[in-house]
C-alpha cells in the first residue's frame, strides 16, 4: 500500500503510516528499530532496496531523506516537504516514508525525521554518499545509536579514513570495516590452528582500497607487527600474507568469490569469500547496536598487541 503527501508535514506522514498499519492490519509493535538512511535521489532506489532487504531479518521502520537540490528561485525560498508512505509488501518487513526535502526544510531534516521515530526504539542512521565530516555531531546523527558511513562512496577514501579518526565517536562504524568480517573471521580461524608466532604481515589490494587499509591497521594492532601495504590489480582484497618462523599463512582471493587458505605443512584448501551485496552488509551492521571496538582499533591502527 502507498500513500502519497505533497507539500506535507511529520504530524500528516505519521497519521498516514497509522492508516496504512490499520488498512492491512499490521501493528507496528513488531518493529524493533527506526532505519534512516540520508541520501540524493540518484542512489534512493539501491539504498531503499539494500534497506528493505535487511528489513526481513531486522523488521524496522525506514525513513529514507531525500534531499532534493534547488533548481528555481522558488525552490531556493520556499520550504516543502513530501511524502510517501508504504506499508506492508511494499516496504519489505516494515514500513517506509520516502521524504523529499525541499528550501530550508533540507537544512532541518532532523526537526522532520524525530517525529516520526519508533518510540524507545533504537536509532540507525546510515549514510550511503555524501556522509558529513563528523557523523556524530550531525543533526540526524545525534539522535542516533549507531551511524553508518561508507568510504567505498568517496574520492580520496584514505584521506577521509584519516579524518575520521580525529572524529571518531562509539557508535560509529563503516561498511569498508563491515566488508572485512569474512576475511578477520578466516584469519581469526587459520591462527588458531597454526598456533604460530606472527612475526611480518601484507595485505594485497587495489590502490587506496579503504578495506584493505583498515585491515592493515587492524593487524598490526592486534598482531604487534609491521604490515605492508601491497598494490595489486584488485578487486578490492585480494590476499592477505601472515609470516611465521614455520612458513606463511595466505589468504589467497584474486577474482570471483572462492579464496584459497595455505597453513604450514598443510595443503591448500578452498574457502567462499565472496564480495557481498549491500543489503548483507546493512543487515550484519543491525545485528548490534553498542559501540564497535575493533572498527575503534582498526581506525586508530592501535590497542591491545595479541593475536587476532
């Protein structure tokens, strides 16, 4: 079901996703958090859909802020906001309000969204492009538990990467971070049957591949050792190399989405390492809503040094 609003307010949008509720008889009880997701309308469509998605596993209510760039005087002056409002097999396990913001009204959006929050639900925020300097001190973002960033979205990510650790707030995260759990959890596994001393590291990506810096970090934070940073020809992680006193551990992945793993005295066995799809990604960021320490040690490239 769809309900759409022109030139509207929080107070309409809130009445209608209560119609919509009672026209199909869904409740909203059944919803455990409130998605925002601020964006362009060049990547609404995929952002709403990756959201939706993760609304099966998560039943959430997504409020998706569009705000809309002024093209006439008239827009430049004049405030407006519309709407529209989906429910039931329209928007995924939850409810949707797709707001447009226009003038001044883009400038406030937080003023628009806090109405519409669940009540006593928890609050993510996730910014699919264009995220501001400091997430945490946003307007949106402060009335947020976790605030999801994604590097993958800008030009110079590790420049970027760098400012982020002069703001960096419990709460925060970032999908490049959220793309390396297949590979930590492969590296985490392979030490434990080595039971080897780590003594060198590299990590092999493409040029300025956040993931692969983050990773890097995150090694020699954990490890206590120097890792190299090593060019290849992508896509994004291709392998990761930990040296030993026995031989080398290798993760090995240089296209498609199966990876060898080579322990000491071991032969080769493969492993599915495949690059996932958004939704997956926002759907593993919902599954905890604390602060992510090790997203904290891998930014900051410090912390304990012990095995990963």
């Amino acid at each position: 079901m769809k309900i759409d609003l022109t030139d509207t307010t929080a107070g309409e949008i809130n009445n209608a996703l209560v119609r919509g509720r009672r026209a199909i008889g869904t409740p909203a009880v059944g919803m455990v958090l409130t998605m925002v997701i601020v964006t362009d309308e060049e990547n609404a469509y995929d952002s709403l859909k990756a959201a939706e998605d993760a609304s099966r596993e998560h039943p959430s209510r997504t409020l998706l802020v569009v705000r809309r760039h002024a093209r006439t005087l008239r827009d430049r002056t004049h405030s407006r906001l519309d709407a529209e409002v989906r429910v039931g097999s329209e928007a995924g396990t939850g409810e949707t309000a797709v707001l447009r913001t226009y003038g001044e009204v883009s400038e406030h959006a937080d003023s628009v969204v806090l109405p519409l929050l669940l009540p006593d639900a928890p609050v993510v925020v996730w910014w699919p492009v264009d995220a501001p300097e400091n997430p945490a001190q946003d307007p949106l973002g402060r009335l947020a538990q976790r605030r999801i960033t994604d590097l993958y979205a800008v030009e110079r990510p590790l420049e970027i990467l760098q400012a982020r650790v002069r703001t960096y707030a419990p709460g925060d995260t970032d999908l490049a971070w959220t793309r390396l759990t297949p590979w930590r959890s492969m590296l985490a596994a392979a030490l434990d049957q080595a039971r080897v001393r780590v003594t060198s590291a590299a990590v092999e990506a493409e040029a300025e591949n956040p993931s692969a810096e983050l990773l890097a970090r995150w090694l020699e934070a954990r490890l206590g050792v120097r890792t190299d940073r090593v060019v290849s020809g992508g896509p994004v992680v291709t392998a990761v190399r930990l040296g030993t006193d026995n031989g080398e551990i290798v993760i090995d992945r240089p296209e498609g989405p199966l990876a060898t793993l080579t322990l000491p005295g071991q032969p080769p066995r493969t492993l599915a390492l495949k690059v996932r799809p958004l939704s997956e990604l926002i759907a593993e960021e919902l599954r905890r809503l604390d602060a992510d320490e090790m997203y904290a040690v891998a930014l900051r490239g410090e912390g304990a040094k012990e095995t990963v």
